[in-house]
C-alpha cells in the first residue's frame, strides 16, 4: 500500500520544463522577447549614443580629449564593474526584481542627466546609470530562457542578442532626427535645453516600456522552485498557461493534484543563506574554480576573445563619430584618418597656446 502511494505521488510531480512544454510555446514567450529586445535597445543605446553626444555637448561642457574619454567610459565601467555581483543578487532576491530596479533606477538617472550641466557630475551620474544597467544584462538572459524550455533557450537568447544590430540603427537615426533641428530653451539662469539632451530620452524609452510591461510577469518559477517557494511557482505557472492558453494549468494537465519537482541547486550557490561578508566570500568561493582544472584555459581564453570582440566593435563605434566629425572638417579630403587625427590634435595644442599667450 506504501509503494502505491508513493508511486502514486511521484507519478503527479513534474518537472517544470516538463509542465512548460505542456502548456505550450504562446504570448509569455513572444511578448517577453519583445522586452528583452526593449531594454537591450535601451542599454546598449544608452552606452553608444555617448559617441555622439560628446560632440554635441563639447561646445557646452568645454571638453577635453581625456574627459570626452571619461564620458564614454564611465557607464561602461559601472555595468563592468557591477554586472557580476548582479548576477548574484539576482539569485537571492529574483531576477525580476533586479530587472525592474535596474531598468526604472536607469531610466530616472537618464532623466536627470538630461539636466546636468557640469561634466563632473554628468560623469558621476553616469558611472551609477551604468551600474544599474549591470543589473539588466546580468538578470535579462536568465530570466528570458526560465520561461523557455530547454530547446527553445538558445534559440530565444539568439534572437534576443539580434536587438544589439537593432540598437546600431536606432541610435544613430534618432540622433540624427534630434539633431537635424537647431533650437534652444533657455530654462533658468544659464542653463539652456538643447537638442542633444533629448538623445537621452531616445535611450531610455525602449527600456521603460519594456520595464512597465515586465511589471505584469512573475518571477521565474524555474529560480521560486531553486528556493523552495512551490506554492509561488505554481501561481507563476498558472500565470503563463493562462495567458497563453487561456486555461489554468490544472485544465491543461489534466490533473488537480500534481506538484513541481524542486530545482537542485548547485553546490556553490548558498548565497540565498548568507548576507554581509558572507555574500562577499562565496561570490569569491564559486568564481576560484572558474581559474582551475578543466576550465580554467577555456574561461581565460573566452574572457580574452570576448574582450578582443568588444574592444573592436563596441571601443571603435564610440570613437567613430568623433572621427567622422573631425574628418568633415579636414581641408585635404586625400589625407588619412591617421593624418586627419594627428592634424587635429595639432590645432588643439597650438589653440591651447594661444589661450595661454592670451591670458598671460
């Protein structure tokens, strides 16, 4: 009578990809990677269109070379920087909630450097916008392939990673749309809005649309189940059997008794217990082995062919613009980009000087 039982109730608990499958691929998925593919948009936009708003704020800001440079690296260094103890976090407190944070706290601090009229602090601003855009790359790709099942994953993240080539258009046709008026509003004292500003608020739009429509999902049932929050995953599953079929779960499976199969954790993912130092300690204690036997040659060769991609595609588009703008200018159309960069920091030195004849 005992064996029965018990084959009784393994037979009603299923594997949550195994449910998922079951309810079917529908408007969860699709309507998720159309957000996944917004806040990319408005996370990679808000990196490269950099490239161009330090030219059009140089004439305000009065730059220079190395603080032009400062500008385009500061969001960078915080989603770097971040990103990691995002993923983390992600998987303590949920990967919607980081989501949520990262894209509304990255969307506010793109409002309020709309604003900004001292590079300084533009910069400082800048460094906490990239920080909570750590918090989406890091939570967006786990979150998206939980809702999948195993087969579709990749497929889902690859067309997720399209919306990078999508955001290479985006850019540089909005800018080009906000910049094409030439207008000024003098607001108070010496601060005037100029056209570049709204570039700005082209990036973070993506990113708040997809933020407040994320605001309707669940969390992962996939992480609920790796924390052993059953009753809560079987309300997210339900949720997603009811907007893609329109039936609950129960109705689909045909069964009013079943239960999830807990997801088995992994042995350095103990974070959920610890906090403080703790948190600071294991984060170090899972990523040690990454440097060993066997994956210690592949996880460096992976980081050095990754940071070869980024520093060829995304360190060169920054600089294009600035190039392209400096080429426009050149008297001789026959020179060189090398000659034109080099002629142009030669005006730049002897304008420096004449500035300081001047003064003296």
């Amino acid at each position: 009578m005992q064996d029965r039982i018990s084959e009784s109730g393994d037979s009603n608990s299923l594997e949550y990809d195994e449910v998922l499958e079951k309810i079917g691929y529908g408007k969860t998925q699709w309507i998720l990677l159309l957000v996944s593919g917004l806040l990319t948009i408005s996370s990679v936009a808000a990196q490269q269109s950099l490239g161009i708003i330090v030219i059009a704020s140089q004439c305000e800001f009065h730059t220079t070379e190395a603080e032009k440079g400062l500008m385009m690296a500061a969001s960078v260094a915080g989603i770097c920087i971040s990103n990691y103890i995002w993923g983390y976090i992600s998987d303590v407190i949920g990967r919607r909630t980081v989501l949520l944070w990262g894209a509304f706290i990255s969307s506010a601090l793109l409002i309020i450097l709309m604003f900004v009229t001292s590079v300084w602090l533009f910069n400082i601003i800048n460094f906490l916008c990239g920080i909570s855009l750590g918090a989406v790359s890091a939570g967006l790709y786990p979150y998206l392939s939980e809702f999948n099942i195993p087969r579709h994953r990749a497929v889902t993240i690859n067309y997720s990673t399209m919306f990078v080539s999508v955001t290479a258009i985006y850019v540089p046709a909005t800018a080009w749309a906000i910049l094409s008026s030439d207008w000024s509003i003098h607001v108070v004292g010496e601060f005037v809005f100029r056209p570049w500003r709204l570039i700005m608020l082209a990036s973070l739009l993506p990113g708040l649309i997809g933020g407040i429509i994320l605001i309707y999902y669940p969390e992962s049932p996939k992480l609920l189940l790796s924390q052993n929050r059953e009753s809560q995953a079987l309300s997210a599953v339900d949720w997603i059997s009811k907007f893609n079929r329109g039936l609950s779960v129960t109705h689909v499976l045909k069964n009013n008794e079943f239960s999830l199969k807990p997801e088995i954790q992994a042995g350095e993912n103990v974070l959920a217990n610890q906090k403080g130092c703790g948190m600071v300690t294991n984060i170090a204690r899972a990523t040690i082995p990454l440097f060993h036997k066997p994956h210690g040659f592949n996880f460096i060769l992976c980081n050095v062919a990754v940071l070869c991609l980024f520093f060829s595609s995304n360190g060169m588009q920054f600089w294009f613009p600035e190039i392209v703008n400096r080429s426009s200018s050149a008297e001789n159309t026959n020179s060189t980009v090398c000659q034109i960069l080099e002629g142009s920091y030669g005006k730049q030195a002897q304008n420096v000087a004449l500035n300081s004849t001047a003064v003296i």
